[in-house]
C-alpha cells in the first residue's frame, strides 16, 4: 500500500463507525479544516531511497536536517566521521553499539569556528581503542573545544572526557570539564568528578563578534535526576533543541536502576523537561542514543504514560502474587518483552517497586 493509504488506515481505527467518521469531518462553525495531515519524509538509508512516517524513528531526524524535504541526509549509523544536524550541531557516534547503547553513544560538538565549541557526552574510554573517537572529536571541533559537558556519569558518556581535556591541553588548551558529581549511590566504575558543578539554570555560553552584533549559541543546564543522580539535560535555546542525555532516547526507554536511579525523581525530571520545552519552544530532542526526535511535549507525554502503564502492570503483579519475589513480578509485568531482556527490565521493575511502596507508606 502507499503512504497515504496506510496513514489513512492508521487514523480511521480510532473510529467506531462511519457515521463517526462523517461526524468528525463536518465543518464546525464553517470552518472546512482537515481533519489531519500527513507529510512523510524522505532520506537516505546506506545510500538507498527511503520513506518515513512520522511514527518512524528516522523521523525528526530528517524533518530538523532537511525541513524542505532534500533527500540528502544519510540515516545510516557509522563512526569514523561526523554528521552535521544543523550549522552548528554536529553528532558523532562513538563506536560502541550494544543491545544497552543501541548504535553507539552519541557525542555532540555544539559551536562554529567563530564561537569555538562544546563537546557534550565524549563517551567512554577504555585505552588506546577508544583514542581515534576522542581524536575525531576533537577535529571536528577544529581544535577549538571551550569546554567538555558530561549528561552524567555513566561509563559510555563521562570516561572520554579527560582524554579529550588532555588533547587539548597538548595544544596548549585549557578545557574545563563540566558536570555533576557522581552521588555515593554510582555503581562501581561510574565515578565522575567534574572540575566544576553545574548549577540548575545556569547558562554556558559560545560568543563572538560579527559585523551586525554577537554571533551566540547558548546551552541551558536543566538538572534532571532519575535515570543517574547526577544527570542534566542542555536547552541550545537559540535553536530549540533539547540534548536530553539518557533521559529521553529514541526507540527505547531508559534504564531506571536503584539506588542511584529513582523513579519518583525520573518522572518528576520528565515534567521539568515538558515545561522547559513549552517555554523554550522546543521542536526537537537529540538523545544521548538513537536518532533525533521531534515534538517534544508529545515525546514527553507518551513516555510518561508508557512508565505509568508499565507500573500499573507490576502494581498487579505485586496484588496478584503479594509472597513473590522480583523475578516473579517481572515475568507477569512484563510479558510482553522478550525474557532475554528481563535483567535489564528488573532493574526499572525494582524502581517501580519502590515508589509504589513509597505511594502505600505515605497512605497509611
């Protein structure tokens, strides 16, 4: 079938009749709107012509790099060189794809040559192996690196950030590494001391002089724990766009693992995020894995009726089977995940666990 058939399918199941159909596109007060829209979006995929609904994961993606609709953009994932999302955001995936990090981790280079450039998530550094990802970012900030931000502290986001600080100190650069601190609850090996702490709010800022004024990219720290206690998320406000870390990403959801991820905190974070995108205008997310998103307060929204949904399920579970034991609430939980991934998912099972017995104790 061709697209328009199949977003048309897709919109008529939400009706019960055609009578509801007929109802729904009558003229409300002479006003002949239509009743939706639907522009697919074209891309490349390693070379060859391809076609995206909004629904799509590729998506936003083309929709921020190609708004007029170029059939231009490569969607295909690889490592050995940047690519460019507008003229000042460039992304580059470092070479560590796994079912945890999907095609790899996504660094981002924020700035132009005039302005210098942030580097955001290097990503994870475990020797000599990992060196061609840090020296790639580094070229591609033209050696002009102002300043090195880590969402958080996990091992594919924060590593890469000294041997990327030492580069450049080798050209004479001196590069502050920016962040939070790890909290005593981090796993083993998830360290992270920055040289200087974030602020919620505070504002890191490229400038530099043109002939009709300032030329200037401006990055908004919005402190978001949850996922990691020690996790932020950038506004570029210049451009609306939200770098959301591991917070939001495209095509899953993330990981919730107690002691140092809480769910309370996570959906709190997720309601933060929704206001500072109204605020801020924001059209689109660039997350830590996966390709860019698009209509934020929707990516939002879903999201956070996916983690309530899911802990409806495990609220029954738990009702169901109140002498089980995690493994027992996982598999009734979550019987729609293949059992493969059931340790994973019994991390963000044991958040929810905890903030319905946080809900139940502050009832009593």
């Amino acid at each position: 079938m061709i697209f328009p058939t199949i977003r048309t399918l897709e919109r008529l199941k939400a009706f019960t009749s055609v009578e509801a159909v007929l109802q729904a596109c009558g003229p409300a007060n002479g006003d002949e709107k239509p009743l939706w829209t639907s522009c697919p979006r074209a891309g490349l995929l390693h070379g060859a012509e391809a076609r995206f609904m909004e629904s799509d994961m590729p998506f936003g993606e083309l929709a921020l790099v190609c708004p007029d609709g170029q059939i231009v953009h490569e969607l295909g994932w690889q490592s050995d060189k940047p690519v460019g999302l507008l003229k000042n955001v460039q992304r580059l995936t470092a070479p560590n794809p796994s079912a945890m990090t999907g095609p790899g981790t996504n660094s981002y280079i924020v700035g132009d040559a005039q302005t210098g450039h942030v580097v955001i998530d290097p990503g994870p550094f475990s020797g000599d192996r990992d060196m061609p990802h840090i020296q790639r970012l580094y070229d591609a900030a033209g050696g002009d690196i102002r300043a090195i931000v880590c969402t958080h502290s996990h091992q594919d986001h924060s590593p890469g950030a000294r041997p990327l600080q030492t580069l450049c100190a080798q050209a004479g650069k001196s590069v502050p590494i920016l962040g939070l601190p790890s909290a005593s609850t981090a796993r083993k090996g998830c360290e992270f001391t920055p040289d200087r702490a974030l602020q919620n709010g505070e504002q890191i800022r490229l400038s530099a002089p043109t002939e009709t004024g300032h030329l200037t990219h401006t990055l908004q720290v919005i402190y978001t724990p949850g996922h990691a206690a020690n996790h932020v998320c950038l506004m570029l406000l210049e451009d609306g766009l939200l770098f959301s870390g591991d917070h939001l990403l495209n095509g899953s959801t993330t990981v919730i693992d107690p002691p140092d991820g809480n769910m309370n905190l996570y959906l709190d974070s997720l309601d933060k995020l929704s206001v500072a995108c109204q605020q801020q205008s924001a059209e689109f997310i660039l997350p830590a894995h996966g390709w860019v998103l698009h209509s934020p307060l929707g990516v939002i929204s879903h999201l956070k009726a996916h983690r309530l949904a899911r802990e409806a399920k495990v609220a029954a579970a738990m009702q169901a089977k109140p002498d089980g034991s995690l493994q027992d609430w996982v598999a009734m939980a979550y019987d729609d995940t293949p059992p493969k991934l059931w340790p994973v998912a019994l991390r963000s099972l044991t958040a929810h666990v905890e903030r319905l017995q946080g809900l139940a104790a502050n009832k009593v």
